[in-house]
C-alpha cells in the first residue's frame, strides 16, 4: 500500500496570502498535480490539518476547490487551526 501524507496548508480565501506573504493556495495545488503525476498513485492521501488558516467558509470553499482536483482517495483530520463545525460542513 502507497500512503502519501501531507500537512498543514494553511489554506486561505482565494486571491489571499498567507501572513501576506505566502501564496499557501498556489503550493497547494501544485502538491496536488504532483501527487497525481505520480506512477504508482497513492492508494490513499492523508491530509493532516491544518487544513485552513482562520476556519472561514472561505478558506474551505478554497481547500475544497483545490482538493476536488485529487484523483487517489481522500482521508483529512483538522488540526487547531480548523473550525470543526466549519470542517465539517
């Protein structure tokens, strides 16, 4: 089994920096077209919060976009930086 694990995006509202400086959103996506360029796919990707910077719709709305774009299977876990009921939603 292929696990690959990534951690703490950081994700922010589209157009937004992180700590206005970082464009977290833009890495992020890359690290996903890379993870699906790979020969073998992972069987499964593990996403370990923080997933989001502040827990807005927003930043999820972001992070649900980019994530839409993966092709192996999916199991996240928030971290302190995520809302839960935000998270869940």
């Amino acid at each position: 089994m292929l696990i690959a694990q990534i951690s703490d995006p950081h994700l922010r509202p589209r157009g937004v920096l992180y700590q206005g400086v970082v464009d977290a959103n833009g890495m992020f996506a890359s690290t996903i077209r890379q993870l699906n360029a790979l020969s073998p796919l992972p069987d499964i990707v593990i996403l370990s919060g923080d997933v989001v910077d502040e827990g807005t719709a927003d930043e999820y709305s972001e992070a649900r976009a980019i994530l839409a774009e993966l092709t192996p299977p999916l199991a996240v876990i928030p971290g302190n930086h995520d809302d839960r009921e935000a998270f869940r939603a």
